[in-house]
C-alpha cells in the first residue's frame, strides 16, 4: 500500500486495489483496539457508516459495532496515503471474500460499508467450447475475432465488459481484434493494450489483467464486479476515444488504394484529389481527436478519477473514467462530476463530425 503513496496533495480519488489483502488473523477485540488507537492518534479523523437515512457518527464508544471486514478497511486505509481515495477491498474471511468499501475524505474522515452480495462471476455457455464461444461472441459483438489461447472465464470477463457498452458505443467496437497474449513486450505488469495501427485494430490482454486481481473488486456493494472487467472496459474506452482518428485514417487508406492502378487520368487524379482531402481532414483531428480533446476541456484542472489516470497522459484518465462510467458510476461522480455528467450525456459517443465533413461523401 505505501506504494500508493504518491508526492502530491491529496485528491478525490477511485483507487484500484493492487495490492494484497491478507487473511484476517486478529479477533474482533483486537481490531476494534488497534482502530480506537488509531483513532486517538488522529491518523483517522472520524468514522461514518452510511444508511438510507444518511449517514450515521461511529463514535468511539461505538466501534466494536462495526464488522471484522469494516475495522479492517478502516485500519488498511488510515494513511496519509489514503487521504481522498475510496477503495473497494476483498476482505478474505472464513465463510468467503466480503466486499468492502471505505471513502476517506481530504482531512482523514472515513466512511466504511460492507456488503453481502458475492463478486459477479462471468456465466459460460452450456457447450463450455473455447473455440465455438469465441466465434459467437464476435458474431454477436461485430468483431474481428479471437486469438490466444483464452479460457472460458477470461472470456467471460470480455462479454461482462461488451454488455455495459451501449449500442452507440458498440458500434465503435466493430471490427476489433482481442489477441489473448502471455505478457506485454513494454512492461511485464501492464494488463492489456490497444494498438489502433494494426489492421484489424487489435486489443491485447495480458496474464497481468487476470492474476493477483482477488484482493479487490469494482462497482456498488450490492453488484460488486470483478477487476478484470474493468481492464477490459479500460481498453474499450481507448477504442471509443480513437474511432474518429481510427475511422478518417481507413477513409484515408481506402480512398488511396482506390486510386491505385487507375488507367484513366481523369478518374486517378479525382480519387487521388479525394485521398488528400481526407488526408487534411485527418491532420486537422490532431493526435488526439475530437473525443479527448472535449474530454480535456471538461475535465480541466480536476485530479483523477484514479491514481493512474492522474499521473498519466489526457488518454489514460480517460479510459479510467470510462470504465468507472460503466461500472462504478457513484464513483467518478463523487471525483470528477463534471466529466460524469458528460458521459451521462453520451457526449463521447456524440462528439462533433469526426471527419470535418470528409467522411459523408
């Protein structure tokens, strides 16, 4: 967890869990002592337990009334650290994994909940055939196809990610291809990858996305999803956020090789006329495209919507922000309400004419 722990002021934050959470070994006494501690010491601030009527004071006197799971998240989440972040922690107990949440505002103030409903787990087909499920998802989702060696529940995941999509974004997905690759020629911890120039667009995922992901899980208590949903969706959003650069560059492409053998003068130089057209409008997108550029615009100064998309570039806040639109939409509401609005307002999917005109001739 001290990893997490970046040199900057603390902000509103989602933080995903990527870090170990170990096996409960102390009793209830125990924990209810070590957070009471922690509590005089002032590293927390206050303790809160939501409701539906708002929510409720812990006071000190109350402590021992919160769960094993809850002292627990509420003694994992008392560092400076964890100044502004929510986390959705597995916490492992006897009778299985308990979804927990815990919210920590910007001076220490904790709010913790725990649910009861099990991590969502992806439903293969009764015919339990890798090959035949692969040829039906892309069927149904209009892709390019599989390849890799895929098992049925890393396939699962997959369609739990394709179905938050909605059909507008959807239809940005058409064509993809998910290639199941051992580990990232860039980085041995990076999860998956889009790469747009490769012809079909191809999305790889990694053994990373699927391995040490049991410590966390993403979404609501009452609907709690598995992390690697989330890396699937994080990819989806880099797809979505480059179709219009993606759509203009083929226009590109398609008008270039139209052009290519003509005998007829008059015919080539007016395909070739159409070619540097869209050329120019291509050019004109920029590199980042009409999508991002709306998202910048939106997003502003605000940190977030996690660690990751903070430190990194405009495209990976993003993909973050996409997946917690889909998933944990409270979530990027309580960081970035501004950029949750947008989505809400399918404004991602809506933006602009992705093509300056070029493409509607």
């Amino acid at each position: 967890m001290i990893l997490l722990a970046l040199a900057c002021a603390p902000h509103l934050r989602y933080e995903p869990v990527a870090f170990e959470v170990p096996a409960l070994h102390l009793d209830h006494a125990v924990l209810t002592s070590a957070v009471m501690k922690q509590l005089e010491r002032g590293r927390i601030r206050s303790i809160e337990r939501p409701s539906e009527l708002g929510d409720s004071p812990v006071p000190g006197a109350q402590v021992a009334s919160l769960s094993d799971a809850e002292l627990y998240a509420v003694l994992a989440a008392s560092g400076r650290w964890s100044r502004g972040a929510e986390l959705d922690l597995l916490v492992p107990a006897a009778d299985g994994p308990t979804p927990t949440t815990i919210w920590v505002d910007l001076e220490g103030g904790v709010r913790v909940a725990s649910g009861t409903q099990p991590l969502q787990a992806p439903l293969p087909p009764a015919h339990v055939d890798e090959l035949l499920w692969q040829a039906e998802i892309a069927e149904s989702y209009d892709l390019d196809g599989f390849s890799g060696t895929w098992t049925l529940i890393e396939l699962g995941y997959v369609v739990m990610a394709l179905d938050r999509l909605t059909p507008e974004e959807l239809a940005a997905m058409t064509g993809v291809h998910f290639a199941r690759v051992a580990q990232s020629p860039r980085r041995a911890a990076e999860m998956a990858r889009y790469e747009p120039s490769e012809l079909p667009p191809r999305l790889e995922v990694y053994d990373a996305a699927f391995e040490e992901f049991g410590h966390g899980f993403v979404g609501p208590l009452d609907h709690p999803v598995p992390t690697p949903v989330m890396t699937v969706l994080h990819e989806c959003g880099h797809v979505i956020v480059d179709r219009p650069l993606r759509e203009t560059y083929d226009a590109f492409r398609m008008a270039l090789e139209a052009s290519e053998g003509m005998v007829d003068g008059q015919a080539f130089a007016s395909a070739y006329d159409r070619a540097q057209e869209i050329e120019r409008c291509y050019r004109q997108l920029g590199s980042t495209g009409p999508v991002l550029d709306q998202f910048v615009a939106i997003r502003g100064k605000t940190r977030g919507p996690t660690s990751y998309g903070w430190r990194s570039r405009h495209h990976e806040a993003f993909a973050e922000a996409f997946a917690l639109h889909h998933l944990d939409p409270d979530a990027l509401r309580r960081v970035m309400p501004a950029v949750s609005e947008w989505f809400d307002r399918d404004q991602h999917v809506s933006t602009g004419d992705f093509g300056g005109g070029c493409l509607r001739r």
